[in-house]
C-alpha cells in the first residue's frame, strides 16, 4: 500500500463526513498501485444507498489493499437483475454479488402492521420472504460463480406488542428472528453464499444511530453513515478473503497492551491482570485473542522489555490466559520494532503485509508505520475495556471457510521448530529429508478438500504460480467438469500431520494438459513436495493420452519464489504461447519423485479427468 493511500485514509479518518467519502473514494481511484488487488463488488438493494455507500465500499476496500469496481443497481430491482442472463449484473461478471433487502419492502406486514397478524399469516410471510430472497441467491448461483452475500433483516424498533413481545413465541422480534435463523438454513445449502449479519451490526452503534426513520420516508434511505461505514466494512471482510487479502499473524506488544503497566518496573504483583477492573479488562483480550489463536491466527510478540520478565507473566502469572505456546515468534528484545516485524515476518515465512501489529505507544505505531506500510498498524485506544473490539473491528483475520488445518497451525509452527533443531544435527540435506520421514499423498478433490483447496487459492501468494483465486462453488464447478483435474497434495511426517498443503487445476485442451494453478504452502517449502507433483501431473496427462504438460508463470509482486519452478523440473519455453509459458515434453523419460518421499499417488484420470468424490 502506497503512502498517498495511507494518508488519504488518514484525512478521511481524522473527520469522516459524507462529504470527505465522496472525496477520499475519488482521490484513491486516481491512484495507481500494482499491489493493489482488483475485486468487483456488485449490490442489489431494495433501499436507497445513494450517495456514500459506494464510497464507503471503496474506501474500506483500498484500505484492505484492493482495488474496486461497484455496481449499485437500480432500485428494487432485483428480479431483473438475477432472472436475466443478460442483465448488467451478469455483464458486470462480478466477485461478489450482495443482497442488502429489508422488511419493509418486502413484507410490509412484518413491520407496520404485525399485530393485525394471526399466527398462520405470520408464518406464510415469513415463507413468502425465505421462497423470495432464497430465489434470488439461487439465480445468481446458477449464473455466476460470484460469491453470494444475503443481509440479514434488522429487527423493528418498537415491537409491536410492547413488552409483551417476548412472551409469545408469535411476538415480532421472535418471529423476525426465526425468518433470519431460517435464512441462515437455506443459505447454508447454498455454494460459496454467506450471511451478513445486519442485526449484530445495527446492535453495536444502536438502533437510533443506524437507523434514521425520516429519510427512510423522506427518500427510502434509512441506514446512516455510521451503519453503511459498517455494512461496507463487512462485505469488504468477504472480498479481502476470496481475495488472499486477508491477515495472518497478529503481532503484540505486551506492557500496558497485554497487561497494565511496565512489567520491568511494577513486577509480577504490580502489572494489572485479573479478574478486577482494571485486569479484567486485559483479561478480556487474552480471551479476544485466544479465540483468533484457535481460527488459525499466529500469534507473535514484539516488545521492548528484558525477555525474561515477560515471559515470566506468561509461564507463571495466575491470571494470564495467554501462555509461552500459544506464540510462535517471539522478539522480546531493545531493538527497534520495524525490524522485529521484518524478523517475525522472515521466521514465520509470510509476507510483512500479513502481518498486524498491535501496540498501545503511539511513537512505536507510527514508527511502524513510515518503517513498514505493508504492515497493518492497530494502536490501542487508552481505555482497554475497547480493546477486544478494536481488534475486532480493525484486524480483518476473516476467512471464508474454518478448517482443521487453521485450528492447528500453531502447532505446526511448532513442529516446523522442531525440525529446524533437527536439521542442525545432521550432516547432510538429504539426511535431514529422509530423517523427517515423509509421507505425500496426492488425491483428487473430494467433498471433503473443496474448502480447504479453495482457501489455498485465496489465501497462498507467494507459491502460487498464476495467483487465480477460487470461490468453493468454482471449485467443486472444475472438479465435476470432464475437462479438469483438480488435486490435492496432503503431507505428515515424524513431527505433525501438516494436512493439504498443496492443490493443482489442470485443464485439457486437445493433447495437451494445461496447468491453471499449482500452489503449495510455504510451511512445506524445500520438501520436495512441487517435484512430486509436477511429476503425478506428468504421469496422469500421459495416461490421459496428452503428449505435453503446459504451465504459465504469472508474475507478481509476491510469487518471485516460483520464477524457476517449470525450468528447474525439465519445462522449456513456449514460445508458441508466449511469455511465461512453460512446456514438459510428456513423451520422453519423466522425472520421479524425490527419493526422500514416501508417496502415495492415488490420481485416476480413467474417463473424466476429475469429479467430486462423495
């Protein structure tokens, strides 16, 4: 991210006016960055949005390092967008397709006149209002393989039954909230669809401040800034995940951020942390953070203290939630925090722009952030009981799909740790390879690998040679076509079970087999892994009668790492097809895999070249 863009999201945040989004969403689309990531981002609204939520799209999308393209459509009119193949939505060929409806228009009765409704009448709106939006969501699905995000509905102001609202199980709010938790159902049947949580939002500033009932009637604009900053916020958590803009290490401070005062001066009995205020509120961030810990966010430290006085709080401290193993990087020293970043970020094998670094010093923050602006900066505000919610709304760790792999990266970390002590002890390289005892398998997709091989895509940037990202719906779209292979690499070895860790798209064109994407973890990286499957890709695109195996190279700022990946494993230039494309001769001898690995190879091209195993 560029300077000029951090200084316009600074001006926009120091007073952010309807009039300074207008302005700030300008002045950043004049703005040029390679870095940036394109993302297109279509809503269709039964509201009025005009004339900042575009704007406020925008902004919080240059800020999560992306570069937007928004259709808004007209008003209400949804059903043409979604039922005509050729509508501007499907020829906008959006990233993502949001749905932002509301009651009022859709169910009128829900709102204005709910206690005119029997029980039974309630029950066919609420069903009206599932068929029809739960109609849209499966056009879209069945016409683009964009994201789908659906708005929840906010719950009405004064229910209509006063306090006797929550006695019936017929009452508004109930009735509301059972028309959201069935949404929720149905939209989980549905490929690469998520819920956006409205309600939550609307609860977290109140509905006075969300909501403003006389533009609702003036113009049909109910949500305020402050609600549209938000919604734009969350849609743009979805699109910096489908993305790979997404974060990957939070990084912390630990005097006055992790605990209450200087532990080098106060001691172990004098810093607060406890069940009291104000340790209770620290104690509340642990909790924050623990729960990142266990979606798969590494967690680092970085601070300027006498390492064993901190780390004493974490291994004896009573109160402390957070504990030694829960950090995989630790630079606990006097030096200058941009360069501990740069350390933790080369430990850690990650880029410095997957990093957050949270810190309650404004001088260190803002060294940070003229040192490192790849790096995300959070200074914490002086009153911790908001520092939870600081993280939360400002850290952009979201993914879209939680996996077994997330709950145990850190400990894979850990044992990468382990393998390093290893790779001290012996002689040889090969020694050291054969002595982790590893055992590859290569698969095809299945139902169970679609989430993970799609994250993979979204999140994997620096061994990635082409950087194609996929949505699941695509996924499994590739994986059930007779032109595709879509596989997946799986890896253990004497000190953990790293899981998928590798995925390759491969498309037919005639008598050649075409590499879209082959991607591999970084935690993996000098295992051998790329050789072994470049060589099943190999063996299966000759079983398939192919006679050579095409691969491109796609450069970007990040993927520099795979510049000789197809030269160094026998591809030669394709001059044919042009810069960046790679060609393997499948007719002569194939290399094999290293000699190291253990590898299971259960690829099976017989009659389509993959599809979905249930």
């Amino acid at each position: 991210m560029t300077t000029t863009i951090l200084e316009t999201l600074n001006w926009l945040d120091s007073d952010p006016s309807t009039a300074r989004h207008l302005s700030a969403a300008g002045k950043l689309d004049k703005i040029t960055d390679e870095t940036l990531v394109p993302v297109k981002i279509a809503v269709l609204r039964n509201f009025t949005l005009e004339p900042t939520f575009a704007p406020c799209l925008k902004v919080k999308s240059y800020a999560a390092g992306l570069k937007p393209e928004i259709f808004l459509s007209g008003f209400d009119s949804a059903p043409q967008e979604v039922f005509m193949d050729g509508s501007d939505l499907y020829q906008f060929q959006p990233d993502i397709v949001a749905f932002a409806m509301r009651l009022h228009t859709l169910a009128p009765a829900l709102v204005g006149s709910f206690a005119s409704l029997s029980p039974e009448e309630c029950d066919t709106q609420v069903e009206s209002v599932l068929n029809r939006v739960v109609s849209f969501v499966r056009a879209v699905r069945e016409r683009s393989s964009a994201v789908i995000l659906v708005n929840n509905f906010e719950l009405s102001a004064i229910p209509s039954y006063g306090v006797l609202d929550a006695q019936s199980s017929y009452g508004q709010h109930v009735v509301i909230r059972r028309l959201n938790a069935l949404l929720r159902e149905q939209i989980e049947t549905i490929g690469s669809a998520y819920i956006v949580d409205v309600d939550h939002l609307i609860s977290r500033i109140g509905y006075d401040s969300a909501i403003d009932n006389r533009y609702w009637h003036i113009g049909r604009a109910p949500y305020t800034l402050a609600l549209q900053r938000r919604l734009a916020a969350e849609y743009v958590k979805f699109a910096a995940a489908l993305k790979g803009k997404n974060k990957k290490c939070l990084v912390l401070d630990c005097d006055n951020t992790l605990w209450g005062g200087v532990i080098g001066e106060d001691g172990m009995d004098g810093i607060k942390l406890g069940a009291t205020h104000p340790g209770s509120a620290f104690l509340e961030f642990h909790a924050a953070i623990i729960d990142l810990y266990h979606r798969g966010v590494l967690l680092a430290l970085n601070s300027k203290n006498n390492e064993a006085d901190a780390m004493e709080v974490f291994e004896k401290h009573p109160s402390s939630l957070l504990k030694t193993h829960h950090f995989v990087a630790k630079r606990v020293n006097w030096s200058d925090k941009a360069s501990n970043l740069r350390e933790i970020a080369q430990e850690l094998n990650i880029g410095l722009d997957s990093l957050v670094f949270v810190d309650d010093n404004p001088f260190e923050c803002e060294f940070v952030r003229e040192a490192l602006p790849q790096v995300k900066v959070i200074q914490l505000p002086a009153d911790p009981t908001r520092f939870a919610a600081e993280l939360y709304d400002k850290a952009n760790f979201d993914t879209l799909a939680l996996n077994d792999e997330d709950r145990r990266r850190s400990t894979m970390y850990q044992a990468e740790a382990q393998r390093h002590e290893l790779k001290q002890s012996v002689g040889s390289m090969e020694e050291y390879l054969r002595s982790l005892e590893i055992n590859l398998t290569i698969a095809p997709v299945s139902a169970f690998s679609i989430p993970r091989i799609a994250q993979l895509t979204q999140k994997t940037n620096q061994f990635n040679v082409t950087t194609r990202r996929y949505s699941e719906e695509q996924v499994t779209a590739m994986a059930n076509s007779e032109d595709w292979l879509v596989c997946y690499a799986q890896l253990k070895d004497r000190f953990d079970d790293a899981g998928i860790i590798a995925a390759a798209f491969v498309h037919a064109e005639g008598d050649m087999a075409v590499i879209d994407t082959l991607l591999m973890s970084c935690r993996v990286i000098g295992r051998g892994v790329e050789q072994a499957l470049l060589s099943s890709l190999a063996h299966a695109g000759l079983k398939r009668g192919c006679t050579r195996l095409l691969g491109q190279y796609i450069p970007t700022p990040k993927n520099g790492l795979v510049t000789e990946l197809f030269p160094s494993n026998g591809f030669e230039p394709d001059p044919e097809r042009g810069d960046g494309w790679w060609k393997l001769d499948l007719r002569g001898p194939l290399a094999e895999s290293p000699n190291w690995l253990i590898v299971t190879d259960e690829l099976n091209i017989e009659g389509s070249m993959s599809e979905v195993e249930e």
